[in-house]
C-alpha cells in the first residue's frame, strides 16, 4: 500500500483520538462532546471552523491558494442508542449509548486527513470538512442541507466512506449506481370489534386479518415488482391484545421497506395500502395505513465513483479494490448526493481479529452490542481522504 508517511507515524494519536471518542459516545443531535472535540483539533490546525448546521454539525475550510476548485469530505459522528458488550479500557462509558457502527472511526479518518491537509497544503482550493451529526436517526445530513451546506460551502463533489465489516481490513469496495437501499417505515392498525375469546362471532377480530395482510405483503415482492427489481418488505413488529380471554379492538404492525429506486417504491406503497384497506374490509373492519419515507437510496454517480476508485488502485493497489455489491442498508449520505455529484465507498473492517482476546463476541458486525472499529484502518482510510482531495483539486475540470 501506498500511505502517507506521516499518516501512519501518527496512528497511535490517531488510535488515541478514536478510543476517545468511543469511550463517550453521543446519540443523533446530541454530540456535543464529540463536536466541540473536532472543532478544537481543527482550530489547532489552523483550520477555520462553521458549526451549528444540523444543530451539531461542523464544517472545516481548508482554504490555499485562489483558485475557485472546491471538494467536500464527509464523516458522521453519531452512535447508537445500545449498552456495549465489549470490556477494553475504551467502552463506552454511557450505558445504554454505543459506537456500534464506526462513527467514531469514520470522524477519526476525516480528522487525520485535516491535519495532514493543512500541514502540507499540496493543493489548491478549498477542502469542506463535513462533520454530520445524526446518521443513525434524524437524517443529519438533510439537515445540514436545510441549514445551508451547499449553499454556504458551495463544492464540486462530496465524498463519504464506511467501514464494511468482512470486508479484509485495507481493502476498498467502490461502485457505481445504487449501493444502499432507500428506508422507509410502515404501520398498519387494523380495528375491529373486540369480545371475548369464547365467543369470536360476536366479534371482528383484527388478530387473523393482521395476519392475512402480513402473508399478503409478501406477494407484492414475488409477484407485483419486476423480479429484476430489488425490494424487501419486513413487518418486524406485531401487538394486539393484553389478556388470553379478550379479543382485542386493534391489532397494529409496523416494519420497514427498503428498495434501490422510487418507482419500485411508489409501487410498494401503493399495493400495500390497497391490500391493507381491502383485507380489512374483506372481513369486516376498518384499517389505518401510514407510510413514511426515511432515507432515499445511496446512489453514486458514475464519473466521481470512477474517479475514487482511480484513487484507491494507486493507493492500495487494484488487487485490494473490489466492486461493491450493493445491501440493503440505509444512509443519509444519499441525500448529499441527490443535490450534489459524488461517491460513497466501503474500507473494509476485517473479521474482528483486531479486538483482544476475551473482548467481544461473533463477526463484530456494525449494530453489533461487540463491535469495534478497527484502529488499523485509521492511517488508510485517512491517506485516501487526503489523496482524493488533492487528485480532485489539480485534475481539470471534466478531464
């Protein structure tokens, strides 16, 4: 691998950096500790700081030279709303709040990368620092738009990276087109006619007509959708009922639907409502239908996913880059890229191999109460940032 030298003579800060932020983790909207951490390293560095975007965003100008090229780097600082497993001396500290993701990672990265650029200023420009709050939950990233980002930091082309457990560690995954699904949410609360348990023709039961829309459901994957066309309708959620003798007023169900476009979407929806609306009405209630849309698709534009990927061969080598198949995970990054060209690549986590002995269960999957980001991806994924920016910055425009 081609790193940068002084990157990696800075790990263990970079590590020192990383555990920190681990140890306090900060939920959506709520990482004031972990802002007020970045905008003071920045300021060290003698980088200007923004803050407030989002409520706790923050955004770095790196600024050298005259010319008007701008790129913009991106990293989230949120955790989760999970009590941790793991016991090494940086576990979270807050029960109940984890970095099961690698946010604190992926702000450590983006931190690295700062410093290094305002060290060496091999480029001209300007370089956006985009610190996100709230990924997990509140779509951060749509509200730093709704606040200005774009506006108030015009740039080229936006950049994010996450760590991809099984992915072998220093490895990159880039592709382009749809590489995370859309999340979406549903509720559907069927009423009937409560009564008791001996006597259900007295009744409208909503328990068995919850459960024919929820088999239902399913027939909109297999038989209404294109069977080229991705989709996944999970109902992960079911409650009706308080005591074994009653037949309850209600049933409600609720759970997520996740596609790679908006048509497939519409369509999902739509049937849903229909089959929903109509099953109740088949026996004899009366339903509720909601449907809310979270976070559209991640979709990487062809020319910067190219771009990236030219990065990444120099840097790991191309027997280190692989395409990116795309799951049906969600991110908010998506919304960047729908007002702004730009790409969203994995740096692989390995398998967990770096967590001490006795430390942590199974694969060390992201949601995972034994996860840990791994520290030996710090100096990789932190000389990519540095490298895309500078590449960015002296290639031409449209070359």
């Amino acid at each position: 691998m081609n790193l940068i030298e002084d990157i990696v003579a800075n790990a263990p800060a970079l590590s020192d950096i990383r555990r920190d932020i681990h140890a306090h983790p900060e939920l959506s909207f709520k990482e004031t500790r972990t802002a007020d951490l970045v905008a003071d390293l920045l300021t060290q560095w003698g980088i200007p700081v923004h803050r407030g975007l989002g409520k706790t965003g923050v955004v770095g100008i790196l600024k050298n030279g005259d010319s008007p090229r701008s790129v913009g780097l991106r990293a989230d600082m949120d955790a989760l709303p999970m009590t941790e497993a793991n016991e090494f001396a940086h576990a979270s500290r807050h029960p109940g709040v984890m970095h099961a993701c690698g946010h604190d990672g992926h702000t450590t990265m983006l931190l690295g990368a700062a410093q290094e650029l305002a060290r060496t200023r091999r480029f001209e420009g300007t370089v956006y620092l985009i610190f996100q709050p709230a990924e997990e939950h509140g779509g951060g990233a749509r509200e730093m738009m709704k606040d200005g980002l774009f506006e108030r930091f015009p740039m080229e082309a936006v950049f994010g990276m996450h760590n991809m457990p099984g992915i072998p560690a220093g490895h990159f995954a880039a592709s382009p087109g749809p590489v995370l699904a859309s999340s979406n949410e549903f509720l559907v609360r069927v009423r009937g006619k409560g009564g008791h348990g001996a006597m259900p023709h007295l009744a409208v039961d909503p328990l068995p007509i919850a459960a024919q829309i929820l088999q239902a459901f399913q027939t909109i994957v297999s038989r209404n959708k294109k069977p080229s066309d991705t989709a996944v309708i999970s109902v992960t959620m079911i409650h009706g009922g308080d005591a074994p003798n009653v037949i309850p007023d209600t049933c409600e169900m609720r759970g997520t639907v996740r596609t790679y476009t908006s048509e497939t979407l519409d369509l999902i929806e739509r049937r849903m409502g229909e089959i929903a609306h109509g099953t109740a009405a088949t026996f004899g209630a009366e339903c509720d239908f909601e449907f809310t849309r979270i976070y559209p698709a991640t979709v990487n534009h062809a020319a910067e996913t190219a771009f990236a990927r030219e990065v990444l061969a120099d840097l790991v080598g191309p027997d280190r880059l692989i395409a990116q198949t795309p799951i049906m995970a969600a991110e908010d990054f998506a919304f960047m890229l729908q007002q702004v060209p730009g790409s969203y690549s994995f740096i692989g986590n390995g398998d967990g191999d770096h967590r001490a002995a006795g430390h942590g269960h199974g694969p060390c999957l992201v949601h995972n109460t034994s996860y840990d980001f791994n520290d030996a991806l710090l100096p990789v994924g932190a000389s990519y940032l540095v490298r895309l920016a500078e590449r960015w910055l002296a290639t031409p425009r449209g070359a």
